[in-house]
C-alpha cells in the first residue's frame, strides 16, 4: 500500500454501518408493528411477544439513534432547533407511543403536568430522551411510570419516576457530569444517561445550561431521572 494512501477513518466507517444497521432495523420495526397489530392475535401470547420484540428493537433502534448523533457532535455536525412547546402534549406523544407494551404488562403511566406550561427546546431531541428513560423504567418498574413537568426557578423540569429498585450506586450522580465516560457495564442505560446531559447541555439561555440528575427518590424509593431545561 502507498505511503500517501489516505488513511482509514475508523469512526466515520463505523458511523456508516450504524446507518446502514439502523435503516434495516427500521424495516424490520415496520414488519413487527404490522404483524402486532393483525386482530387475529389480538391479546394473545404472541401478541405479547412480539411486542416485547418491538420493544427490544426500538431500544436497539435508540441506541443506534444516540450513537450518530454523539458522532455527529464530537465533529460539531449536531445543531438543536429550539421551539415553543407545550410539556403535556409533548409527555402525552411520549405516552401514547408505549402505551400498547405497558398496557401487556399492566403498567399504569401517569401524566402530572399543566396543560399550559410552556418550555423551549428541540422537541425531537427531547421525545428521544424521555423514551429511552421509559424504556429503561419499562424493564424495572414494578407496576407504575410517572412523568411529570413543571417549572422551577429558572429551569423547566422534566421528571421520568418508577416504582422498581432504583438506580444502582455508581449511576447516582447530583448535576450530570458530562465529561464522564460511557460505562457499558451499566448496559443501555449508561449510554442513554450520556447522551442525555450532552443534549441537556446543548440547551441554553444566558448563563445557564440544561442538565440531568438520577436519584433515588422516586416513587416508594425508585429511579428517578431528572432533565433541566433553561
């Protein structure tokens, strides 16, 4: 091979076959989503399963999701769109999009939000956020998720609480540190914690940046997960 032969962009090579991963994982969501659907497997035990199928490739999907998109920022290629929202609806979105999977295994989802607060963020980012910390509430929860929002100080407060064991020691933290690395030990939910005090801190108004805390003060001593929009 020549001296001058351009060197392999390792990260970019793997960014591309995350793409490349994804787009067959969307079709094969599509063919999930169908085949759940037909009536005549309506509350069936299969029907139970392929929702739990569902529901392991759309953490899949997430994860792979998060991956481009730290990819994308690590090269400054990851820019937000700030919008006006509305908190409810965007928790009530969120909500109904897992609705079906709790309901097969009989977790309640409560909404505790006014319908007019406002807050100013990019409503794509934060949906996935909020999703993929149901989805890791979803396999801890004992029988309840709780979301919550409401305004505090100078922070819009996004709240995502459960009624399971709660959150390990080494995943409690105050205000997220962002320049802490992925632990993978911790499974999906070490990488979905990182990506969301990177998004978190790319929100901002004057001096302040948004940021995450875990905790355990859930409901009955639960995980609770945090996010803090300016």
């Amino acid at each position: 091979m020549s001296n001058n032969a351009q060197k392999l962009d390792f990260a970019t090579v793997i960014a591309s076959a995350v793409h490349d991963m994804k787009n067959s994982l969307t079709l094969l969501l599509d063919t999930l989503d169908d085949t759940a659907s037909e009536q005549s497997i309506a509350a069936t035990p299969l029907q139970e399963k392929l929702l739990q199928a569902q529901h392991e490739g759309k953490r899949l999907n997430r994860n792979l999701i998060q991956l481009l998109a730290l990819y994308r920022l690590e090269r400054r290629q990851l820019f937000i769109n700030i919008t006006e929202n509305g908190v409810a609806e965007l928790l009530e979105d969120v909500a109904m999009e897992n609705q079906q999977l709790l309901d097969a295994r009989n977790i309640k989802l409560e909404i505790d939000c006014e319908r007019g607060l406002i807050g100013f963020f990019d409503r794509e980012l934060i949906s996935g956020i909020v999703n993929t910390i149901i989805n890791n509430s979803y396999r801890y929860t004992k029988n309840t998720i709780r979301l919550s929002g409401k305004n505090q100080g100078r922070y819009l407060c996004i709240h995502i609480e459960d009624n399971g064991p709660g959150y390990p020691e080494k995943m409690l933290h105050g205000e997220s540190n962002t320049d802490s690395p992925i632990d993978f030990q911790t499974g999906s939910t070490g990488l979905g914690l990182y990506f969301a005090a990177q998004i978190a801190r790319m929100h901002s108004n004057s001096e302040c940046h948004g940021y995450t805390e875990t905790s355990n003060d859930g409901i009955n001593k639960g995980g609770k997960f945090s996010l803090f929009l300016p």
